[in-house]
C-alpha cells in the first residue's frame, strides 16, 4: 500500500537535497567519543559467601577506579537458592548478596569516594539479581 506524499515532506526533502551543509558521521563520532571512553567491567558473585564478596568487591573497586572504568556490572543473583531457612536470625525472604553487597560499600567512605552513584540494574545485565556502580574518573 502506497501512502500519498504530504507537500509539507516533499518541502522538506528538497530543502534537505538542495542545502550545501555538510552531514558529519555520526557512526565516526559515536565510536570516537562514546565507545572509546566508555569502559565496562563484570564481577560474578555466584556462590560467593557474604564475607568473602564483601572482601572481593571493595578490592575490585579499587582496581576498577585506577584503570578509569566507567561502570560495574555486579551480578549477586536474587538469592532465591541461599539457605537462609537454616539461619533463624535472617529472613527467608532476604537475599543476603543482593541487599548486603551495596550496602557493606555504602558503608566505606574510601569506597563511596570513588563512587557516582549504585543503581539497580537493566533486564540485559540482570535485573534483579545484580546493580550498577558508576565510578568517578580517576586523577592521579
């Protein structure tokens, strides 16, 4: 099915072919500026004790922060399969990593200093089951 033109399109395309400006590359741009810059690095804590993901995290930030990464990605998991039925003194419905991890580094100011922000993460990366650390840039 063919669709009619509007004169208002046809106005448009012929300013558009007729104008003497220049397009910049935006693919050449993007890879120069955004790609470049932006570096990314993923830590897995699957079948990490609490203390032992508490030691290894606040060490990876610190590695991260020195190399000028951009972001973290932090996969804890829901903690649907932690036995926390066996432990009377945390809630069943508690994942322990999920929860605990950001908050052992919130409570690191050497840490905090290093750090934009910690938010949830998208579906892509893992949702629910892991969070973003956005770092500041690094300066010697």
């Amino acid at each position: 099915m063919k669709r009619k033109i509007s004169d208002k399109d046809k106005k448009d395309w012929q300013n558009f072919i007729s104008s003497k400006e220049k397009l910049s590359n935006k693919d050449l741009y993007l890879s120069n500026n955004d790609i470049k810059k932006k570096i990314i690095k993923t830590i897995d804590f699957h079948g990490f004790s609490l203390e032992n993901a508490n030691n290894v995290i606040g060490e990876f930030i610190i590695q991260c922060f020195k190399k000028n990464v951009n972001k973290i990605i932090v996969i804890t998991g829901k903690g649907l399969r932690s036995k926390t039925i066996e432990n009377p003194y945390v809630s069943k419905d508690l994942s322990i990593l999920k929860n605990s991890v950001p908050n052992f580094i919130k409570s690191k100011p050497n840490l905090m200093k290093m750090i934009k922000k910690i938010e949830e993460a998208n579906m892509e990366d893992g949702g629910q089951g892991a969070f973003y650390i956005f770092l500041k840039k690094f300066k010697e």
